[in-house]
C-alpha cells in the first residue's frame, strides 16, 4: 500500500480484550479536540456482522444486495457483502469522508504502522509498544501527523 497519498494511517493491535478499542476511543477523543478528523476501522477474524439480523439492510444483503446503505438524519452507512483488503477499505473511506487521521484496529497489512497492546507477538512495521500512556501515544501520533504535512 502507498502510504505516501494518504491521511495519516496507525494500526493498533493486541489480543481480545487487552484494551484496543479503550485506548482508541480515549485518542479519538485527545484528537477531536485538536481538530483532527479521524476515521477508524475494524478488522477482526470472527465471522459476525455489523448489523442485526431483523434490519431490513440485513435482509436486503440476505437475499442478495451485494451493497447497502442505511441513511438518517443521524448518519449514513455502508456494508458490502463481502470481505476487502484493509487497502481496499481505507482508499474508501477516504473518498468518502475527509480525514486526516485513519486508526486500524486488528491491523494485519504489513505496510501499516503499527502500536501493539500488550505482550502479542510483534508484528511488521510495528513501531511502538503501549506502556499504558496515553500521553506518549497522543505525542507519537501527532509526530506522525505533522510529518505527514511536511511531506
């Protein structure tokens, strides 16, 4: 993946309740108040949905839809009835919505930097251990961040 054109892009990765989806929302937060915009995505190895099976979207991809999309005045979202490549999803969400920060849980894409949780073992392009500061990670993301506008 050519990282060169895109938002910046961090990884996070650690065993099944080791505190992944803790810290990112807490950073998601630090963020937001410094005005970036992030986006986040998912990846896991379980074989679940994202949506209710009584949803008519579900329903809809049940019987074939290969893509849906729900859309209120409170949101609009998209399922494709069908696995991608996290290169594949990330050039998505950026045309999609503007960011400047995208945060990939459960990461595996080898050219994804990576901040790995707890003692799992280390995976490619991993280059910082969480050592239960927040305030370190913060600063290391917006190095990232400010290196990425000066590129």
């Amino acid at each position: 993946m050519d990282m060169n054109n895109f938002p910046a892009i961090i990884g996070f990765y650690g065993y099944s309740q080791s505190g992944k989806t803790t810290l990112i929302r807490e950073i998601i937060e630090r963020l937001k108040r410094r005005g970036i915009n992030i986006g986040v995505v998912k990846i896991t190895d379980q074989h679940i949905s994202s949506e209710a099976k009584e949803k008519d979207t579900y329903k809809c991809r049940a019987s074939g839809a290969l893509i849906t999309s729900f859309s209120s005045k409170l949101e609009t979202n998209f399922v494709i009835n069908q696995p991608l490549p996290e290169e594949i999803i990330i050039k998505n969400l950026i045309q999609i919505a503007k960011v400047d920060l995208i945060l990939v849980e459960g990461t595996n894409d080898p050219d994804v930097p990576k901040i790995r949780i707890g003692d799992r073992q280390m995976r490619k392009n991993t280059f910082f251990t969480y050592n239960g500061s927040i305030d370190d990670v913060e600063n290391t993301i917006l190095e990232i961040i400010n290196s990425k506008g000066k590129e």
